[in-house]
C-alpha cells in the first residue's frame, strides 16, 4: 500500500537519526511552555517554522495522548500528565545531585542543597546534611518564594528584569526577617550583585542567623541553583571566600555530567 506524504513526513528519521515526529511534538512542548504554557496554532507555526497541517497533526496527538489540552477559546495549553512526567524528572535530578551535593559538604564543612525554579516557587529537591552537630536543615519537597532565598536569586539573576517584576507581583514580598528584601528594586539590585559577583548569597534573610551562598548549575536541562547554608558564625565573610570557588566548580561538574546524560 503507498504511504502518504503526509505519514512519510512524519515518521522520517531525523538528521540525528531519530524519529522525526517524536523531535517535532517535544520540540512544540518547550515552545508551548517558552510562551507561558498557552499558545495558538498559528503561533507555533510561525515560531518553529512548522506547516499548520503538520501542526494540528502533532497537537491532537498530544492532546489524545494527555499530554496537551484544548481550551475553549481554541488554544492549545500543556496538560495534566506532564505534572506527573516533571515530578518524576525533578526527584531524579535530585538523585544525581546527591553525590555533587555529597562533595560539596566534604569540602565546605555546610549542608548542601539543590532547588529549581517551579512556577513562580523555589522547591528543594536535594539535600545532603552537614556533619556538624549545629547545622540547617531544608525538607526535601519545600516550596519557598523566591526574594528570601539565595537559590532564588541565583535562579532568577539572568532573568528580564520585567518578568522578575512580575514574577514579584503575582508572589508578593512578605518578610520573613527584618532583613528580608521586600521590594522590587531592592531585589533587582541584589541580582545585579549576582550577576556582578558570580553567586548570591541569603544574609539572615530567610532565617536570622543563618547565611546562604549559592551559584547556578550552567546549561541545566531544567534551571537549577545548588547552595551551602550553614550558622552565620561559620558562613562569614572569609568562608565566603574559601567557598564560592569550590560552589562554581561542583555546579560545573554537575552540569557537565547532566549534559552527558552520565552523572556521577
């Protein structure tokens, strides 16, 4: 029996000899989700360069499948079941962290922590403790805003500066210290010192004294901050010096190794 263009197309390998339509349905997934989580049809054609019949195909697809829905205005939004698929994804992530995160506690003394940016929330997603007696602790699965955290400045530190207002605004800043920054341009300035300095630190701001200094992981598949907290007596000024360069390192190696599909 003649195959159709239209099946032909869809199912050619790709110039990675993959399956082309697989490459095109996830590659319509991360646009839907760069756009918010809601488009049109027409603006993913335009964007990805896609004919709209092929388009179409691909979406009902997805959303036969769960994995998008059709709203009632006609767009397209991304479903329920990939909730399940990004749970999954992050408490995975979390489990190749653990050796980095193991490393950086040998080599700071701190507990060591990797949180992502979900939404408008920070979660941890990893955590190794320090071996010290007095030492912090962070649940597994906690969701915290992000203008109180070190990781939330590290994550959001390249971000516009229009959308972290906005991301500020739907939140709002309540303090959780006296020495939470509270408003907008308080916090763009401190993700200017990010961006200036190479980390962010959470000086008693999420908790009086306690000191956070984190980094981002580079080129993470999903973004991704790993930090050392530890007693504002221990995480001075000085320890700040001994440790950002050794924070900078293990978040490379990690993202190396996320990279690789190959973690430690």
């Amino acid at each position: 029996m003649p195959t159709s263009s239209a099946s032909t197309t869809d199912s050619a390998k790709s110039a990675s000899g993959g399956v082309q339509s697989l490459e095109r349905a996830f590659d319509l997934l991360e646009r839907m989700a760069d756009a918010g989580g809601e488009v049109g049809l027409s603006e993913l054609s335009a964007s990805s360069g896609l004919p709209l019949p092929t388009i179409h195909r691909l979406m009902r697809t997805l959303v036969a499948c769960g994995y998008v829905r059709q709203q009632p205005n006609r767009r397209y939004a991304l479903g329920p079941r990939l909730i399940r698929l990004g749970e999954s994804a992050s408490r995975l992530l979390g489990t190749w962290a653990r050796p980095y995160l193991a490393r950086l506690v040998e080599e700071t003394g701190e507990t060591a922590n990797m949180a992502l940016l979900d939404g408008d929330e920070i979660v941890y997603v990893a955590q190794v403790p320090s071996k010290h007696s007095m030492r912090m602790f962070t649940e597994v699965g906690r969701r915290v805003l992000p203008h109180s955290t070190g990781v939330g400045k590290a994550l959001l530190a390249n971000t516009p500066a229009a959308e972290v207002r906005a991301l500020l605004g739907r939140t709002g800043m309540p303090a959780a210290t006296e020495k939470t920054i509270t408003t907008a341009d308080g916090f763009l300035a401190a993700l200017d010192d990010v961006r200036r300095l190479g980390y962010a630190v959470d000086d008693n701001e999420q908790e009086i004294g306690v000191r956070c200094l984190a980094v981002s992981v580079p080129d993470s598949p999903t973004a991704a901050a790993i930090s050392i907290s530890g007693p504002a007596g221990r995480v001075t000024e000085e320890a700040t010096e001994r440790i950002v360069p050794v924070l900078q390192q293990i978040a490379q190696e990690l993202s190396e190794a996320l990279a690789t599909q190959n973690p430690a």
